[in-house]
C-alpha cells in the first residue's frame, strides 16, 4: 500500500525562525581521513527558500558534506556558518534522513513518538504533532502499523516525517528515493515538495538528473570532492548546459571521477 493522500493542512516553519538560520556559508572547507582526501577547497553560500539539490556521481562526497553541514563530522579546514553560528550549535533546529534510516521495531506512531519525547516536547503538544506528521507522510492509516512491514516508499515517507516532527528550519535528505520503484519515488519526492511549500529548507543530494529537475531551485554539483558549480536550477538544466565541463560530461551520462 503505498498511496499517499497529502492534507495541505500542516503548519509550516515560522518564517522569522526560518530565515535566522540563513544564510548558509561554508568557506574553503576540506576534510582528510589519513592521507586520503575526502573534500576540499569547498566554497559556497546558500539563502532564501526551496530545494538545494547536491549532484554528483557515487563517491563524489555528498553525503560526506551533508554530514559536515549538519556537524556530524568537524572539516579539517575551513568554516561552517549557519548565520554565524557553528554548525553543532544549530543542529536541534535541523533534521537529518540518511539514505538507510534506522526505524524502531514498533509502529508509525511510536515512531514519531520516540522523537518527541527525547525532543522534551510535552505530552498535550505530542498528539497534535504526530496527527500533523502523519498528514503531512500521507500515513494516516497506517499509524498503527509495524514500521518493518511499510512498504520502501512508505518507511522513507515515515523517516522524513519523523525528522520534520521536531519542528526543523532546514531538512538534509541523503539520497531520499535511492532502491525506490518509480511510484515511490514519486511519492517521496511530493512529500519534499509539501515541506519546501510549506517554508521548510531542504538540501537534498541526489545523482537522479530527473529528480533534479523537478525539485530543485538550485544545483551544487560536486565532483571529486570539489564543487564545480553552483546555479540555479534553471540555468544548470538550460538547453545550453552547465558552464563546467564536469557538469557538462555529467549530464551526458559520461563517467566521471
């Protein structure tokens, strides 16, 4: 059972909260894990609302920068800055859904729940929460299921919804649609245009050239642990191609390094 009927019925980010998390500036940051070089030189700035898709080939270091970002990982040179904040200090207004979300072995609800509770959020704000959760995955019927027996459209739709019960101002989603069948995907990807409506900051990394392009209002593209271009979705997709040659190779369906 994987069809989802979203309610545009949710409350989104409080703008004024939203925008004091932005901007974004990441400067000159690179990471090295012994010898080896995982990023570098990385220099970017991000602002305003919508969906930030981080393209790239596998291994080019994308869920590595989320992770950074997020501050999972310390760079080992360079600057994160979350409106001059470090990026640890800022990480409870932030949600995270990693490529393989972990799930409780109990159901949708007692998922949401879980969170809610380590949040401290108090028990007459946790249904009213989870009842917007649930509208907002298209899981209302399934609240009562065992997480393990949703579909892979459906858990990723949970996991998703689990990271927005908390209330984040900006979302990082790791390869969201990755082993999804085409349905799912679709449904996952309604679901992260639902939170960029409703004024929530995504920044999704993705090598789906068609996900992309439906989602994105700007495209980082990295490439070997640099980024090569930064531009808006629409220029990047233009008939005239990205202005790098990596870029370029790379949606041409050429491999890349």
């Amino acid at each position: 059972m994987d069809n989802p009927r979203y309610s545009p019925g949710f409350i989104g980010v409080d703008a004024a909260r939203r925008s004091s998390l932005l901007p974004l500036r990441v400067a000159q940051i690179g990471l090295r894990i012994g010898s080896r070089s995982i990023l570098e030189h990385i220099d970017f700035d991000l602002d305003g609302p919508g969906v930030t898709t981080v393209l790239g080939p596998n291994g080019a270091g994308k869920t590595v920068l989320l992770r950074i970002l997020h501050g999972l990982l310390t760079p080992t040179t360079g600057r994160v800055s979350w409106n001059g904040n470090a990026p640890d200090a800022v990480r409870h207004r932030q949600g995270m859904v990693f490529q393989h979300p972990v799930m409780l072995q109990r159901s949708v609800r007692a998922n949401l729940a879980f969170v809610l509770r380590a949040r401290g959020v108090a028990r007459r704000e946790r249904g009213r929460r989870m009842a917007q959760a649930l509208s907002l995955g298209g899981l209302e019927r399934l609240a009562t299921m065992p997480a393990p027996r949703l579909s892979g459209g459906e858990r990723q739709r949970l996991a998703i919804a689990r990271a927005w019960v908390a209330q984040p101002d900006v979302m990082f989603l790791d390869e969201p649609t990755a082993n999804l069948d085409p349905h799912g995907a679709r449904s996952v990807e309604t679901l992260i245009q639902h939170l960029s409506d409703a004024g929530c900051r995504l920044i999704v990394t993705t090598h789906d050239l068609g996900q992309a392009r439906r989602l994105a209002r700007d495209v980082l593209f990295l490439a070997g642990g640099r980024i090569h271009e930064q531009a808006a979705a629409e220029t990047f997709f233009a008939a005239s191609g990205p202005a790098t040659p990596a870029a370029a190779a790379f949606l041409r369906g050429e491999l890349i390094d």
